[in-house]
C-alpha cells in the first residue's frame, strides 16, 4: 500500500471540491482524525490511511456519490468494504485510490463503535488555509487533543501508531482538555468505560516511550480514578 504526502493529499482534496462542483452536490463536511489529520498539520510527512468522519448518514451518502460516481477527468475511488449495520452510529466504508492506492475510511459520527465525533470536538474543530475557500467539499481538521483521545482507544502495536502518539505529546496537549472531552464522552455512553484498562496500558506504553510528562501522568491517574 502506497502512502500519500502532504502535498498529494492537498491535490486530491482540490480536486474532490472541483469534481463534487461539478456535481452540484449540496455542501459535506469532513473531518479528519488520524494520519491524514498530522500530516496536513506538517506533524508527518505521510500517511497510509486518511480516517474521515462525516455526521450523519445524509452527509456519508453525499460523500458516497462523490467518491463513487465516474466523472470525466477525475478518480472513482473504489469501495473495498462498506458496514452492513442498520443505525446510523458507527457505520463505516473504506475506500481506496485507484492510482495512489492510499486507504480512505469513512465513519458515520462513531469511529470503530468506540469514541464519537462530539459537538464539543467539532466546535474546536480548524478549516486549513489550504481549504478555506473550498464551498462544496469542506476539511475540517479535529484538534489535537481530540485526535490523542482518538488514538488512545485504538490500537497502538503498530510502530506508526506509537510514533504518532509521541509526536501528539511533544506539541505540548493540554491534558484538562483531553479528560474534559473523554468525560463528556462518557456522559454520552457509559460503556464507554469499557475502554479504560486498554487506555490505561497504552498510556504507560507511551510514557515508557516518552518519559516524565506532567500531564501524561496526570490523564494516566485520572483514568485509574474513573477505573475505580
């Protein structure tokens, strides 16, 4: 599987906003929460995977036809694997290019049947200069914070996962900020607690990597609180 730059990712974007113009498809927003997320923030040079999460089922079946339908000119992304679930939540299409061959996940508000994309995330949420004056396909990048948080319930064996999650730390994450989302997401579903064993052993896994960071320790004994 290839992996897509910075510079690509910005190309393949541009012409996503011309090609759904052309379409005269209503307005979707996108927001990025992983590889493709860092990279467009210059964290990292490149990504395999770019995970989108869209709001609702209206929005992924606006993006669906966008990625889908042939257009003269532009690439038909092609779907290896689309959820069979019935609700809303959490459902998930992955998608790759046919050219580049880079994967392109979509999720529906949840990611993984795990965190949600919160209000409170969408409201910290930054549209880069680069897209600012795109009308119908809109990126919006999810803060730092809030991709840690996302990072923290997935798997991190992969040597790429470890890495990203210590470039996150050495940006300097305001910790409060990242309990202060996980508790409106337990507010949300309280089965979210579920998680925290695994958070737990991820972030000592983290801070054997990085050393003594102050409010790494601090997310670290708060989640052992919320444990119980």
């Amino acid at each position: 599987m290839s992996r897509v730059t910075r510079e690509k990712l910005i190309s393949e974007f541009h012409l996503l906003e011309k090609k759904a113009e052309l379409l005269n498809i209503e307005p979707i927003d996108v927001f990025l929460i992983g590889g493709g997320n860092l990279a467009l923030r210059g964290l990292k040079s490149s990504t395999k995977d770019v995970d989108i999460v869209v709001v609702d089922r209206e929005q992924f079946s606006l993006l669906q036809n966008l990625l889908e339908k042939p257009v003269r000119g532009y690439s038909i992304y092609l779907r290896q694997y689309k959820s069979e679930w019935e609700y809303d939540l959490g459902m998930m299409a992955k998608y790759a290019h046919p050219a580049e061959q880079f994967n392109l996940d979509v999720f529906v508000r949840r990611v993984f049947r795990k965190l949600y994309l919160s209000e409170s995330m969408i409201s910290r949420a930054e549209v880069p200069e680069e897209f600012a004056s795109h009308e119908f396909f809109r990126i919006h990048l999810v803060s730092e914070e809030d991709i840690f948080l996302f990072k923290s319930v997935t798997s991190v064996e992969r040597v790429r996962d470890v890495e990203d999650l210590i470039t996150l730390v050495e940006t300097g994450l305001e910790y409060d900020l990242i309990i202060q989302e996980f508790e409106n997401q337990l507010s949300m579903d309280d089965s979210l607690k579920s998680l925290i064993s695994e958070m737990i052993e991820r972030v000592e896994l983290l801070m054997q990597q990085t050393g003594t960071v102050k409010g790494l320790n601090r997310f670290r004994k708060y989640l052992e609180e919320v444990e119980g």
